[in-house]
C-alpha cells in the first residue's frame, strides 16, 4: 500500500484526497518507479482546483513531473535502482502522475538523472525548469546575447519566471522581472539575479502597434495583453520565447513588430519536447544553476498540503518552485 492524492469528480466538482492504493491500482507501464518528489505547476494547479479543464477522466492521480528510482523494468535502457525523471507526455493529465509513492510509465517519457543532480534538485528545477531553460536556449539559438540588451522576463514571481531569471542572469544577461507582486517579491527577484523589477501594471495597458524599443528579448509565461506589450517594445530583430497563459490565451497585437521589425515568436513546449533536446536542456539547467538557487526560490510540502497550495498557485500567490515530498 501507498499514499497517492486521488482526483475524483462529483457533481462537476473536482475533489482532492489523499488515498492508500495498491501497485494493481497502477496504469499500464514499463517502467515501475519509487517516486521520491513531485513538484506543484501551475498547470497542477489548475487540474487539482477543478478551475481549467485539465483533466477528462476520473479518478486521475495528478502531477505532471517527478523523480525517483526504478523498482522493475521490462524496458532494456533502465534496470532496477536508476534514477529518473519525468516531465511532460501528459503524465498527470491523461495518465497517472507523480503525487503518488509509486508510479508506472513508458519508458520513452523517461530521462537518466543528470550528472550532479539528485531527486530533490530536479524537482525543484522540475517541469518549470526545463521550460525556462527551454526559452533560454531559444533565445541563444535566435542570437539574443548578453550584450544585445535587456532582456524581460513576465510572470517573473511564478516557477518558470524564477528560473529563467536565474539562468539569464548566471549566463551574463540584464533581467528586468516583471511581477504582479513586486512589494513583496522583488527582493527575492533581485536576489536571483534581476536588475530591476517591474510591476505587470506598466505591460497590462492596451498595447499600440508599434511602441519604443526596450527589449533585446522576452521570456513570456502570461501570454495576453503583456505579451502582446512587450511584442511592441521589442528590439529590431529581437524575440520573444513564450511558453505559458497565466494572464490568457488571447494575444491582441497586430504584425507590425513582426514585419517592421523583424521580431521572433518563439513557441515553446515542454509536454512532447523530442528527448534529445530534453537531455541537452536538462545538463546544461542542471550545469548553470548554482547551490545557491535551490535554498532561495524553493520550498518543501507534503501531500496532505498540495490541495490548498493548488489554490493559491492559480491565484499568483506562491513565489519560485514547491517541491512535494513523497
């Protein structure tokens, strides 16, 4: 028996329980896994809360990542006690997740625990942090460097946007953070490494077509009228990595950025991101972030505490990763 939080649905509610299963409750899989620690995305948030159609079919173990050691294999690329990470395929959506002790998946959404990085290190980087080392890379790729300008980072508070300010800032960049919580959280902000912190009040207005040049290039996790501001305010030749719609999917902008300027839209996915550039994203994460980051933007709960921290991460009101202990 195992401690598992269950989602169920009772008249169009969804509820969250902390259940005892057995390895038999456990989908189909090659891979058997002793899960040590999930992590809380906001896409958890959102499936736990009930708020965003997330999840179709009841019950559903949530978490979309996690780490741990393989009990058994029918899978000849990991044998019994290799250390694994999961993130993405729809894991936590469509299959059962990672807030559970124990888990069974398909080996090919598994990835070999990095060198240097243990289980509670990768779930502190987590889902969130593969996609803003994701951006990052994008944004290489698309010749933004160090020297090329500020660069913005939106949903600066939120797991993405806390790691992507620490990597930019560790590889030489000038972050501005852009936060709805700038009281409170700019400090921590600065600490990861932002030399300025911005309230998203200055980006929420209604942007112009065109507007002066700020930006050498964006990392995007609000998506709606502040990527559509920012879009407007890019540099020539400058781009934008977007990844999330905290703010909503619209985005009310014209093309004028994009054939006046030149500027990039770069989409990034995490959930299907082919496994060779996941490897490549999860050294290079693990390789730049100091010990550092793991004491400053993190915390620890435990199972029994994620239904109400799933609360508060659709409302904006958790800062940086949280790491659940299993």
């Amino acid at each position: 028996m195992f401690d598992a939080l269950v989602l169920t649905q009772e008249d169009k509610t969804t509820k969250a329980k902390v259940e005892q299963l057995e390895i038999g409750d456990l989908p189909s899989g090659d891979v058997l896994i002793e899960v040590a620690c999930s992590s809380l995305n906001y896409k958890d948030g959102l499936a736990i809360t009930g708020t965003g159609r997330i999840i179709r079919d009841f019950p559903m173990v949530p978490g979309i990542d996690f780490a741990g050691t393989v009990v058994s294999s029918n899978d000849a690329r990991y044998q019994e006690g290799d250390s694994v990470i999961l993130t993405g395929w729809g894991v936590g959506e469509n299959h059962w997740g990672g807030m559970a002790k124990m888990a069974r998946v398909k080996a090919d959404w598994l990835v070999p625990m990095p060198k240097g990085c243990n289980a509670d290190k990768a779930m502190m980087i987590g889902t969130a942090g593969l996609t803003a080392m994701l951006c990052v890379q994008a944004l290489q790729s698309a010749n933004i460097k160090p020297e090329s300008g500020e660069v913005l980072v939106t949903g600066a508070s939120g797991g993405v946007g806390s790691v992507a300010v620490k990597l930019l800032s560790e590889l030489g960049y000038q972050v501005v953070a852009c936060s709805g919580r700038v009281e409170e959280n700019g400090p921590l902000l600065k600490e990861l490494g932002a030399k300025e912190v911005i309230d998203r009040h200055e980006l929420e207005q209604d942007a112009k077509p065109l507007e002066k040049q700020r930006w050498a290039g964006v990392v995007d996790t609000v998506g709606n009228k502040i990527l559509a501001k920012a879009l407007a305010q890019i540099d020539y030749a400058g781009a934008a990595a977007i990844c999330g719609l905290a703010g909503g999917f619209a985005l009310p902008t014209t093309v004028m950025p994009f054939i006046l300027r030149g500027v990039n839209l770069l989409g990034i996915d995490s959930v299907h991101c082919p496994i060779e550039k996941r490897l490549a994203a999860w050294e290079q994460v693990v390789d730049i972030l100091p010990e550092s980051f793991y004491q400053a933007a993190c915390q620890k709960i435990s199972l029994k505490d994620v239904p109400s921290y799933a609360e508060k991460i659709i409302k904006g009101q958790v800062t940086g990763r949280v790491l659940v202990t299993l």
